[in-house]
C-alpha cells in the first residue's frame, strides 16, 4: 500500500487503484445554510438595485411633467403680457387683475426648488430655461433635468 492509499484510507476513501467507485465527499449542512444565505443575499441585493433604478426613473418622469407645467404656465403668463416673467413668483402674483397662473410653486421629486433662467441675447425676444438639480441637488452637473 502506498502513501496515497493510506491517505485515502484514513479519509475513508476506497483505493482508487483497487477498481473500486469513489464515495463522494459528504458535505456539513452548514455549507448547505451558507450558499442559502449567499444566494438570499445576492437575491436581494438585485431586488434593492431593482427597485432604486425603477424609483430614480419614476422621480424623472416626475420632475419632467412638474417642467412642463411650469412650462405651460410661463407660455401661457407670455400669450397675456407680451413679456417674459422675471421670476416664478410673477406666475403666483401676475399683475393687473389676472388670476395667478400657479397655486403654488412645485418643488421637484428630490425636494429642490426649480431654477428659472432668463436668457436674453442681443436682437432677439430671448428664452427661458427651467432647471432641476437633479438628484444630487447641486446645479451644473450632469444630472440636471431642464426644458428644452
């Protein structure tokens, strides 16, 4: 018998050499609850990556609906002065007699305020952007949401 046998027979293993089947390694039911535990993990780990992406989405779709508002109301405050708004609380407290053209002004779906930008460029009547943070809050980064 040589030292792999040995080995083997003190493992509880047949010899291989012997002809005879290899037994299979029995494993602890501890590995059983642990590769549960990973795999439930792992499970829930993409169900939270899931669902962040799916709510991030719908707060966009939020806040570009809240723009369009925003939007329509600026246009509509134009139609009716000639002018563009200075600000958004023109549109609360129009002048003359007009009813106001917001009830209030709407913040986005992260908490910010929205960001009313004139741009007036010589020999034109000018634009306007309305402007969201974003998620992250801070302006002029890469995930700021604004009109077209």
């Amino acid at each position: 018998m040589n030292l792999l046998d040995r080995w083997r027979a003190r493992r509880g293993a047949t010899p291989l050499l012997g002809g005879g089947a290899r037994r299979p390694a029995r494993r602890s039911p501890v590995w059983r609850v642990v590769r549960l535990v990973l795999l439930a993990a792992a499970l829930l780990m993409f169900l939270t990556a899931s669902i962040g992406y799916s709510n991030n989405k719908l707060r966009r779709r939020k806040t570009w609906m809240t723009i369009a508002e925003l939007t329509d109301a600026v246009l509509r405050f134009q139609h009716d002065f000639q002018r563009w708004p200075d600000s958004f609380d023109q549109l609360l407290h129009p002048p003359a007699d007009q009813p106001p053209y917001l009830e209030s002004l709407p913040r986005d779906a992260w908490g910010n305020d929205f960001r009313y930008l004139r741009v007036v460029e010589p020999g034109s009547e000018g634009e306007f952007h309305i402007v969201s943070d974003g998620p992250d809050g801070k302006p002029g980064t890469g995930d700021d949401i604004e009109n077209l």
